[in-house]
C-alpha cells in the first residue's frame, strides 16, 4: 500500500485532518449520507458560507469542487465536491468520477492542505457501484500522488463494511 494512504472505517465528521471532502448535491445545502452528516456536524455557518458559493457562481455540476471553513468540526475545510449520478455508465459517469477526487485534491493544493479524508463519493443515493467507485477513487488519488508531493496523507473513510472491505483489497 501507498504509504501516503489510509484507509479508516469510521465517521469522517470526526477526523481532525487539514480537509474533508463533502460528497455534496449540485445545491450545496445539505441532504442524505455523509453529506448531511456533515452540514449536521458543522452547523450554521456552513449553510451560509455554502448559500454565498451558490449566489456567486451557481450550482455546482458533477466533478467541481469548492471549499469551505469547517464549522464545528475538527478540520480546517471542506472541500465538497459533487459526483456522478449513475446512469448506467455511458454518461462519462466514470470519469466525471475520476475527475472529482482530481478537483478537490487540486483545490487541496491551492489551500496548503496536507491532509485530506475523502468518503466514497457518489456510491450513495447517487447509485455508482462500489467496486467500481472504489477503484477510480484509488487509482484517481494514487496518481494525483505520484506526481504532487506536498499532500502529505490521503484517508478513504468509509462508513460502510462493504465499502471498507473493497478498499481493503485494492489497496493490498
């Protein structure tokens, strides 16, 4: 396994790295999954800060990636970031994907982040199969890492033992 990645079965409201990537709605307000779980953790000023990106530029489309202050919790930001609704698979679901974990990592890089803890994006409501999630999600941030060297940890946090047991394995 890549020494710059750890894989965490756990709740990643809680960590207390540089940055969280948020698997956020195109609206940035909030919904179900680790997205609420993480508008719930921050608080208000989250929704405000998120209602301000919405103002300026609009909706968010799947693959952007936009960054906030952290509210309540223990990080510094959250990067939310939107995924690919599956559709099958012949709507560039795959790379829309791929090109998610890129934009936030990129937007890592803007901030001076040197931690960050991505959940697995869009295997939730948004429907993309986990085995094949998972797999662009490592080989996505694996690459990203290979070429920049100053994002110094990458966790996959996963809420699920599904989605814990298929970044185990592709990880070994």
């Amino acid at each position: 396994m890549n020494e710059r990645i750890e894989l965490i079965r756990g709740d990643i409201t809680q960590l207390n790295v540089d940055a969280v990537v948020n698997a956020a709605n195109s609206s940035l307000m909030g919904g179900g999954g680790v997205d609420g779980a993480i508008h719930r953790a921050a608080g208000n000023s989250l929704h405000t800060e998120c209602m301000k990106i919405i103002e300026t530029k609009g909706r968010c489309s799947a693959g952007e990636a936009v960054i906030t202050g952290a509210g309540k919790m223990p990080c510094k930001f959250i990067i939310h970031t939107v995924g690919p609704i599956w559709k099958g698979g012949s709507n560039n679901e795959e790379q829309l994907l791929s090109i998610a974990y890129v934009n936030s990592l990129k937007l890592a890089l803007e901030n001076n982040i040197e931690t960050i803890a991505f959940p697995n994006i869009s295997t939730g409501v948004y429907g993309f199969p986990k085995p094949k999630a998972a797999e662009i999600a490592i080989n996505s941030v694996i690459n990203f890492l290979s070429l920049e060297k100053s994002i110094l940890k990458v966790y996959f946090v996963c809420f699920d033992d599904e989605n814990f047991q298929l970044y185990q394995n592709l990880l070994k």
